[in-house]
C-alpha cells in the first residue's frame, strides 16, 4: 500500500516522519510505468482498500494452492495465478492512492505491511504442506522474511528510509523467481540426488537474505553510531 509519500492526512499533535520510499530493483522503472497506466484507468468505484484485500486474498490462497499440490500437481499453477493476483493487488493500491492524490500514510503503512507478513506466513506455510519444499526450509524462509521485514521498519523509523528493494531484488522480482520455481518444480519436482528443487531454492533464498540482513543491519548500525557519536 505505502502510501506514505504525505503526512496531510496526520491530525495535529500527531507527529509522523515522513520516510523516503527507495526502489532500486530490476524491474521498479517498468513496473512503475506499467502501474500508473493501469491506475490511470482504474474505475473510479474501485478503491485503494478494494485493492489491498484482493492482494491478501490472493496471497492466503496461494498458500491454499501450495498446500493443496501435495495432492495434485495443479496446485502449483494455482499458486502461480494467485501470486500474479497478489502482485497486481499489492502493487496497485500504493500507486492507485497515489494517482488520485488519496494517500493515508500511516493507515497504509500499518495495514499493508501487517497483512503482508500474515500472506507470508500463509505462503510459507503453504508450502510445508505441499511435499515440494521440506518445512524447516520453509520455516527458516519466514524467519528470516520477518527479520529482513523488522529491519526494513526499524530503518524507516530511525533513519527515515523505507527500503523497498534490496540489491536490485524486490517483491516482484521474488514473485517472479517463485512463479518460474513453480513450472520448474511442476516438471521436475526432485533434481541433484533426489532433493527437492524448492529445497534447493529455498536454500539459497536463506543464504542470500542472511547475507543482505548482516549487510544492512550492519551499515544502518554504523551511520547511526556516526550521526549521534558522543563527544
């Protein structure tokens, strides 16, 4: 949703720090124009908060549909539909706010990034259920998910940045590696040695997000220390 590019909305007495929305993934330039176009094009009697609840719908029944793979195989092309549906209403909501100049920088703020570690937890959860990826794989995901999300928050926070994207990957980018996991997975379900192909992924998913919490994490702790170093 982040709608938080406007404090107008903020009732006197309440302070709120603007933060800084960074975006620096692969395909932010494309999907930023992509979104505005359809956004420019959205009836007017759908709204923002229409949006969000179509993106978590679509993020808990793609965890639906991972579980639901562990009976059929159509339970993955499931999850792909459900996750392009989470993308659009995710993606959307923010942009269709701010198009139409109707930003609650708080409201969205809190509300979509709630309900996005609930979906994630759906998904995730999910996917321990389907037989495609082993649940303490899937368990160390979300932790480390939730620790990059608290990252994220504290930085906005004291530092006044929202970090979208981190080294060139964001959210879309990661829906789109799960989506092509997905038709991989659906053909070969097992590769090196009979291991599971979601294992393997997931593996370096957790590694890569490790390395960017220490990273981040750590630069966030030096600039802090260095702008309020005691004399």
């Amino acid at each position: 949703m982040h709608k938080q590019n406007s404090t107008d909305s903020t009732p006197p007495g309440t302070s709120f720090r603007r933060a800084i929305r960074i975006q620096q993934s692969v395909l932010a330039a494309p999907e930023k124009r992509l979104l505005i176009w359809m956004a420019e094009r959205t009836p007017l009697w759908i709204h923002p908060d229409h949006l969000t609840i179509v993106g978590f719908f679509a993020q808990l029944m793609a965890g639906v549909s991972y579980s639901l793979a562990r009976s059929s195989q159509m339970g993955l092309i499931g999850a792909v539909l459900f996750l392009v549906l989470n993308w659009f209403g995710d993606s959307m909501d923010g942009t269709l706010a701010r198009v139409r100049q109707q930003q609650r920088p708080r409201y969205g703020f809190y509300v979509d990034h709630m309900l996005d570690s609930v979906g994630a937890l759906a998904v995730m959860a999910g996917l321990a259920f389907s037989g495609y990826m082993s649940p303490l794989i899937a368990v160390a995901l979300l932790v480390m998910f939730l620790l990059l999300s608290i990252q994220s928050y504290l930085a906005t926070y004291a530092l006044g940045e929202f970090r979208m994207s981190f080294w060139s990957f964001g959210p879309t980018e990661l829906r789109l590696f799960l989506i092509l996991g997905n038709f991989a997975a659906y053909r070969w379900p097992t590769v090196v040695k009979g291991h599971r192909l979601f294992d393997w992924g997931g593996a370096v998913g957790i590694a890569g997000m490790f390395l960017i919490l220490v990273w981040f994490s750590g630069r966030n702790i030096a600039r802090l220390y260095d702008e309020e170093r005691l004399s």
